[in-house]
C-alpha cells in the first residue's frame, strides 16, 4: 500500500542525533515552495515521532524566514528543556543555495506536555453555521497544488469572485473572516501534524478585505493544540470548522486570530499568524 | 541622575558575540522569579540594541521554561537570516542551577522589518471605553513587586473579590475579558521593550473565570507589534488600553487573546499567550 500523499511528505531521514534529510513534495507545492502548512506539520511529526518526546504537542510557533526553495532541505531539532510534565523544543530547517551556502528558512519553538485532567471550559464556542453535507463543495480554479490536497467547503468569507479594490463592506469584525468546513480529500485521519497543517489553510486576509491581490505569505504562525490525541482521533477523517479573521493591517503585515473545531463542536486549536504583504 | 527602574533592569553585559549577562531585578519580582515581561523586555532591548539590527520589532515568541532565578542570567541572541528588509532573530537565555549546570531556562524568536508605508487598516478597533481620569487607580494588595511598577485602572474583569469557586456568569465572550488602562507608575515613556512588557500585565484569566485561585503561569507568549517607534513615542507616558480575554480552558492550560490601544485608539499589539495551570 502506498503512502497517503500527507504522510509521504512527512517523511524524514535520520543523519544524526537531532538531524533529519527531508525534500519538499510537488504533491504540496504552493505558488513559490512548499505549502506552509507542511512545512510545519513535518516539525510536528518529527517531535512526535521523537523517542524522547515527552506527551502531546501543547504550542507550537514556527518563522518562515524565506521561501523555502523545492527540493532538500535539513531539519535540526532539539530539547531545549525537559520539566516533569513539560517539554521545550527548539528547531530549525536549512537549505542549501545556489551559491553552495547553508541558509536557515525556518526557526520555531514548541512545547509539548504530559496533560492531566483539570477543569476545562470552552469560551470560544463553535459559531452555529450550516453542517458540511448542505453546503456544496468549494471549486478553486488549483492555482496552487496543496489545495487539491483538501475537501473545503465554504461558509463565509470566501476568495473574492471580482477582484475590484473595493474594501469589504462588511461590519469590521466581518470584514476579513473566513468560515469553512475542511478536511483531507482522500480521508487521511487528521492528527497534531495535519491539524497544524490545517491551521495554515486560509488565504490572505488582506486578499478578502480589500479583494485587492497583493503578494503575501505568512512569516510567523502560532498553534496553540488544545485537544488530546484521543480528541484527534475520534474526529478522524471528520470535517474540521476552520475560522481565521484579520485583525490589525499596517504597513506590510497584518495578524490573523483562528480556531478549529471539531464538528462536535470540540475545540482543536487556536492559531494565530503574522503574514506579510506587499502594498 | 539614577536610571528608571526599568531601564536598569534592562542593562545587560555584552560577554562576546552575542552573548550578554545580565541579572534579575528585585524590583520587578513576581510570586517566584522575575515578571515574565520584564524578561522578554530585556530581550526586545537586546535586538534593538544590537548594532546589525534591521528595523523595527514585529513579531516576538519567548517560552518561558522553568521559573528565573533571582540572580544571573546569561542571554544569547543570534540573527539566524537577514533578508533585503526582514531579520530573524533566535535567542535563549540560561542560569547556572545549584549543581553548577548550566539550564536553558527561555527560548525564542523574533523578527525586525523595517516597514513601508502601505494600505492599513485596522479591523480590531478599541471598545468603548470610559476615559482614563475617569476611573480610580486600582488598589491592589502588592502581592507581588512588579504590579507597583504600574498605575493601572481597571474597567472590566478585574481581580476576584471573592475567592469562592463560582464560576463567572458572564456571557462567555466576557467570562475572562479583563480591560484595563495601564501606564508606567513613574512615567517612564513607552517603547519596544515596555511595549513587549505590558502584553505580559494580566493575570492569569482562570482565576478571573472560576474566582478560584490556583497555579498558574505563562508557557509561551506571543506578540505582533503593529505599531512603529514614531507612534510608541506619540503615546510616551500617557496611558495604554489593555485587553485580554481566555479562549479555551483544557486540561491544564488555557490561552488568551489580547490587544493593546492607544488613549487615541492606534492599535500597538495584539497578544497571545499559552498559559499552564494546576488544577
């Protein structure tokens, strides 16, 4: 049985303690590279699969520092601290220029931990929107690879149809928000490493608040995982509720506040991201 | 004339190439350790001090790994790339424990632009608020040190009066929204590291949510820094808005959006963070 296309790009070769050979997937190009979302989930995977990893992924943030070029790249992952329950994790991913230079295209941080059972309350609750089946599939144009990797269907705040310049007139809390239900095309079952992957999936906001097409890319992302494995699993091949909303646009970058939930209405992740753009 | 308390727990010793000793403040103590803002402070200082730095602060991550010591503390601080008009930054900061080892005790990232203008916008405009002279300087129990550091008046969600386990019957949007004004108590002007230190000023929105005291401290924070030096130096010791609210609660850690305003309503910094707690 061959590999999920999700799974083969997760794929890492051991070369030394802490060193792992990975190469990008034409399977998840974006327009220039690899699909943030990948790049992250395979940081994800390889702290995971780690025989020292102490419990589950808790919070996440990872930097892309430049276009990570297609083809090999070089991951060095490290503990920086292991506590009773808790664990810190410092990474970063190389590559190699045309000039024969090593160059770092990524830098993060994670935690993962050993969860106990305490009070829990969920304050940010699912917003009622229509269930998956009665909403109809969302037809990209695939100008980018990745997507195809994905069933979406959307709720709010989809890619503008016209690209006019004319700023949304929404209310501003409406104005750059996006809903949609999402999960993997080919029923890959989602885990830490796909929802960080998921948490990457929305567009600029800065492309629907303006319906303006700028360059822009994400240059800082945040997950925060709040359910378990277990959590993750019983959403298995499930739609996941993606929402993201720009919150302040100022020269060159805007941040981005989001949450998945599950369809049961379980809270998975919030996300946050600092993405560049052009003008 | 003496240096304000806050620059002089900024100061640092350069050692050798990016590496700085520098040494926790008795007057910015918290329950155990130093205030984790007075932390990330001093390395926000430490970036925009150092001679290659390009720009300003735009997004800054620290994980807190274990409590600080009072005592020394050694910082190292690296530019992992410069781009044409981005820099990333990748710092810990290490203590000799008891046994004489050395402990990584905080990681990070970071990254400078310098910006252009573009479109802006900003879709997370301040609430309505009363006015700062308005409002009584809160009176607090000095717990701990560093709170004095601060004039603050409250407006909503301020520490629990009662400490009796009843859960807030607040809507949930306002269940663990704190609201604050917030200025240096002595009128030290703000700036990066201040900045970077005020998205670090409230307490943990558990306790506000249950009015029950339990454990708790930040594992990881996050900010994106919206607004440049001209408009940090425009609101100089005048008064900032600060606001935070709790996401999800969930086995022993829950995370909390924030954002801080100017008295004018500029958004300055929107702010994350992961937060343990015990029970």
């Amino acid at each position: 049985m061959s590999l999920h296309v999700f799974d083969a790009a997760l794929q890492l070769q051991p070369q030394a303690e802490g060193v792992y050979l990975g190469a990008t997937s034409p399977a998840w190009a974006n327009m220039v590279g690899p699909f943030g979302g990948m790049t992250a989930a395979t940081v994800v995977q390889a702290i995971v699969s780690h025989a020292q990893c102490l419990g589950e992924p808790v919070s996440l943030t990872v930097n892309y520092l430049a276009a990570i070029a297609d083809g090999a790249f070089t991951l060095q992952l490290r503990i920086a601290r292991t506590n009773r329950s808790t664990q810190h994790w410092v990474f970063d991913i190389r590559q190699t220029d045309a000039q024969g230079q090593s160059q770092c295209v990524l830098t993060g941080t994670a935690m993962t931990a050993a969860r106990r059972d305490t009070w829990s309350a969920n304050d940010l609750t699912m917003p009622e929107v229509p269930a998956p089946h009665t909403l109809p599939e969302t037809t990209i144009s695939p100008s980018v690879v990745w997507i195809t990797r994905y069933e979406m269907r959307g709720i709010a705040g989809g890619m503008p149809q016209v690209w006019n310049g004319c700023e949304s007139a929404l209310p501003l809390h409406e104005a750059s928000l996006s809903q949609l239900w999402v999960r993997d095309k080919v029923g890959r079952a989602l885990d830490f490493a796909a929802l960080a992957a998921t948490a990457d999936i929305f567009f600029p906001r800065v492309w629907l608040r303006r319906a303006h097409w700028t360059p822009a890319g994400t240059v800082s992302m945040t997950v925060y995982f709040h359910a378990n494995s277990a959590q993750l699993a019983q959403v298995g091949s499930g739609y996941v509720l993606a929402q993201a909303r720009g919150q302040i646009f100022h020269n060159g970058f805007f941040d981005q506040s989001g949450c998945l939930w599950s369809e049961a209405g379980v809270p998975l992740a919030t996300t946050h991201q600092l993405v560049y753009f052009k003008e």
